[in-house]
C-alpha cells in the first residue's frame, strides 16, 4: 500500500485504488452472505436441510465468537485533517451500508460514472429487498437514493451531510432486476446543497428525489 495520505476531497480517488489485503478477504466474506442470503430467502427446502443450514450457520457464527471492532472516529478526524491513510478510506467506506462491498447488508451499487457535473450506478436487487410481490422495498430504495446524492456531493469536489430527502415514488421498481441511481448537484445557496437524483428500470423512471445537504461550519 501507498504511503500517501487523504484528506475529505480526496475520498472518491483513494476509494478506486488498491485494495488492502484484509480488505479483499472482507469483500468475498460480504460477497459470500449476500449470496447465502440471496440463496435462502422463501427457499423451498425440506424440514431436514432447514435444519441441517441453520445449524452449520450457527456453528460459523459460533467460531467466529465476538471479535473486537474497528472504530472509525479517529480515521474521520486524520481525513478531515488531511492525514487519511488509504486504509483509513477504506474502513470509513467499504462497510457502509449503501454500496459498501465490505458489508453483507449492503446492496452492491457498481459506479459506471463520477464527475462533477453528475453519476451514475447500477445494482441488481434480489429477492431479500422485496417489499410488495415483484418489487423493491420503498425503504431499500430512499436508503440507496441517499447513498448516491451523497456520492454525487463527492464527486462535484463538497462535503457535507443530509439535511433532507425528498423522495416521489412514480411507479414501482422492479425486484430481480439491474437498475439505475443518478445523481446531480442542481445548485448551491450559502452551506445548502440541492442535489437531485432519480430510479431507473430500463428506460422508466420508478423514482425521483431531491436532497438538501448541508456543508459543515468550519472552524465549529
């Protein structure tokens, strides 16, 4: 790994560089639940393998016992310090749970365009974010949509937090399906930042959302 440091604009760059080791080995772990959960979710099994599964996850989850955990508040203050170790821009964004690959809640969002003037991801949502029959839980949605205003923040060179999300729900999305997050930072007035972003199926769009983020006081 790079011996070079980060600070808060520098996020999105140093995110897309090599991965650390324990993190290559912590991406196939959350890969790997993702797809047990995916797997398993209304799975039609007999009364034996339902019992025979749950009882070597719990023999797993038992060998695993309760390892310490990471605290990421002190890399959050070497990034704003402009001191993030590449290390330290991972463990503050790969376990997120909007598009950490690091984390087996998070739906995989895959980033197919970042610049300022807006971006792009795609994400295929399996049958563990359904809400209603055949389409993707509202929730799950306003949980992604937020995610990636956030990123399109990022990629326009701003930091800052959500105020507010505003999302319209125009139809519904489609669960078993690839689709399509974009973002774009409409405008600025003092600290707020109106971001705007939509859902894609296909050609459709299912969502729209605005944001209200906020830029930090500095000096606070």
């Amino acid at each position: 790994m790079t011996d070079k440091t980060f600070g808060p604009f520098e996020l999105l760059a140093a995110h897309k560089g090599e991965v650390p080791a324990d993190f290559v080995a912590r991406r196939r772990i959350a890969a790997a639940m993702q797809q047990l959960s995916e797997r398993l979710i209304r799975a039609e099994a007999s009364q034996a393998d339902l019992e025979h599964w749950a009882g070597t996850l719990e023999q797993l989850a038992e060998t695993v016992g309760t390892p310490e955990r990471r605290d990421t508040r002190a890399a959050n203050r070497r990034m704003f310090s402009g001191a993030a170790t590449a290390g330290d821009i991972f463990d503050m964004m790969d376990f997120d749970p909007a598009g950490g690959l690091s984390n087996p809640i998070s739906p995989p969002l895959t980033w197919i365009k970042e610049t300022p003037e807006g971006v792009e991801a795609e994400v295929y949502l399996g049958m563990h974010y359904q809400g209603p029959p055949g389409r993707v839980h509202g929730g799950v949605i306003a949980l992604l949509l937020d995610a990636v205003l956030s990123r399109a923040m990022h990629a326009a060179l701003k930091i800052g937090v959500t105020g507010t999300l505003n999302v319209r729900y125009l139809n519904s999305t489609p669960i078993e399906t690839t689709v399509r997050f974009t973002a774009r930072l409409r405008e600025m007035d003092g600290r707020k930042m109106f971001i705007e972003g939509g859902v894609f199926a296909g050609e459709e769009q299912t969502v729209q959302a605005e944001g209200i983020f906020f830029q930090p006081r500095f000096g606070r």
